[in-house]
C-alpha cells in the first residue's frame, strides 16, 4: 500500500487506541511528510478537530500549502473540505467514502483532485468503530447539518426533462469529464447540442434517466433513436461519490433493456478508451467492442471505442 496512506492509517489506529474516532490524516510536500493528525473529536471534546484540520494545525510549512498532497483515512467533509480549498491544497487522496457524510462533490466542484482508493482496511476500521459506539456515533451524526443525512440517501429517478436540466446535465458533463480529460470546452457542445435536440423531440422510442440525489440532477443516461433499427445510448454520467455501488450498471441495464422493448434490433454507444470503469459497466451488459479510432477532438488526442450489442439474439 501507499507509505502515506499507510502512515494516516497509523494515526488513525493511534486515535482509536486512545478511544476516539479512527479517522487519520497526512500533508505530504515533495514525497515528505510534513504533517500528520487524528480526529481528536472524543480525546480532546472538540467538534471541529477533525484528522484533517489537527494535520493542518500540526503542519511544518516551506511555503503554503500549494504543492501539497493531503491523505485522509475517510473522505473530508464539509468543515475539512473548506479548509483545503481556502488554503489552496490541489490534490486529496482517501482510502474511502462511505462511512460519514462528506463533501467530494465540493471539493470537485473547487478544482481539487480527488482520489477514492476505497481500501477494504479503512472501510472495515470504521465499521467497527461504528458498530461498537452506536450511541456516541449517532450523537455525532444529531450534531450535523441534517441535510447532509438526507443527501446520503435519497436517490430518486425520473425520465421527464424539466427547465434547466438540458443545461445543469452539460454542465456536469464538462465539470466532471473535461477537466480530468484534458479536453478543452467544445466538448460541452458535444454534449449540449445533440441534448439540446433530444429535449425538443417527443419520440417514445426515445427515454432518458435522470439520477436525483436529494433533489439535484447526479447522473443520466439516455436511449436516442439513431435509425429504425439503431439504437444509441448516450450521456452516461454518474456523480463520483455515488459510484461503485451498482447505480451504473442499472442505469446501463434499464436502457438496455428499454431499446430492447422499443422494438430496435441493436444498440450501440461511443466512449473513450480513458474511462476504463464505464467500459466495463458496458461489457458486462453485454456489450462488445466495435471500432476503436484516435483522432484530435476537444483540444486533445482522443480514442473513441465505439460498443455494440445485439438485440435480437
Ligand atoms: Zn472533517
């Protein structure tokens, strides 16, 4: 495992050994490390000193945080997450995401890479903890903003195009594919136009899915009528921090199975060969791969994958 992760994972153990939360936490500059924490939320009674914010009180800086890279043991909630993006750290890597509520979005949202390793060892340290201080877990959630909770859980789909969405799933598009592709803004146009086209039609042999996490557009998919026979799903898109936990698939299985009872023979899809994790979403519906072509598109050299699958059989 990664010597850093490993090190905030040593806090975190430390921090549970002297009875508090294990959440831990790295600051690492130049492949040193420069600051290390724990959440002190239970030694110290203090509700804000998270991993997070004890690494960043306890961090020897050479000059800002800029070039820093912070490693926690859980993904940074709201409170943690303000802290890195008003003192400009570029880079998070956690070793998961699901155990409390946290701010990936925001972070996302702010420029800040983000990477979940969504390791078996954090999932599993936290767990325990959780089911071994129940009470004084749920206290600690009665203390949250209680929206937060909600937005945990209330996941909703809908298949109708309200005012706005044309824009709000474009611009999700550009925020959450463009910048870590490299591809400059046409891309959003990519998106926009055909989208844009679909919302004008009324065709029932055309359906799109709109992912709702507490009322707020997270993900899409949608069946396009390509020709009579053709189908083409497009605009798959899922919020990170609700990946990984089967919503995809199901996306991808629902239009599947939609272009099948619409009556087209087959039904294909365009990707990119750097998304590998959608590809296997396809590929496991049954989907093969077709044409593979690397071209200059969206400032960037790109390889499309184009997927096909027949309904017929
Ligand atoms: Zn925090």
């Amino acid at each position: 495992m990664d010597i850093f992760m490993q090190a905030a994972i040593s806090e975190a153990l430390e921090g549970l050994s002297e009875g508090g939360v294990p959440i831990g936490a790295i600051l690492v500059e130049n492949g040193r490390i420069i600051g290390r924490g724990r959440n002190r939320r239970v030694q110290d009674q203090d509700q804000l000193m998270h991993a997070e914010m004890d690494c960043l009180r306890h961090a020897r800086l050479t000059g800002g945080y800029h070039n820093t890279t912070l490693y926690s043991t859980l993904m940074p909630c709201y409170l943690c997450a303000g802290a890195l993006v008003q003192f400009g750290i570029k880079k998070v890597i956690v070793g998961e995401a699901n155990s409390a509520p946290a701010a990936m979005q925001f972070m996302l949202s702010h420029g800040i890479e983000v990477v979940d390793l969504d390791l078996p060892e954090c999932r599993e340290m936290m767990h325990r903890y959780i089911s071994e201080n129940r009470n004084q877990w749920e206290q600690f959630l009665r203390e949250l903003n209680p929206d937060l909770l909600q937005a945990e859980t209330s996941i909703s789909l809908r298949h109708d195009l309200r005012p706005g969405d044309v824009g709000y799933i474009t611009y999700l598009h550009g925020i959450l594919y463009a910048p870590q592709q490299a591809w400059d803004h046409t891309f959003d146009s990519y998106v926009a136009i055909p989208l844009a086209e679909f919302a004008k039609r009324r065709n029932h042999r055309e359906r799109i899915w709109i992912v709702e996490r507490a009322g707020q557009i997270a993900g899409s998919v949608a069946i396009i009528e390509f020709s009579q026979e053709e189908a083409q799903l497009r605009w798959l898109l899922l919020q990170p921090d609700l990946r990984g936990q089967g919503l995809g698939r199901r996306l991808v299985q629902e239009a599947v199975d939609f272009a099948r009872e619409a009556g087209y023979s087959s039904i294909f899809l365009w990707t990119v060969d750097s998304l590998p994790v959608a590809a296997g979403l396809y590929k496991s519906a049954g989907f093969r791969e077709k044409e593979k072509v690397t071209h200059e598109l969206w400032a960037s050299m790109v390889t499309e994958i184009k997927y096909e699958m027949d309904l017929t059989i």
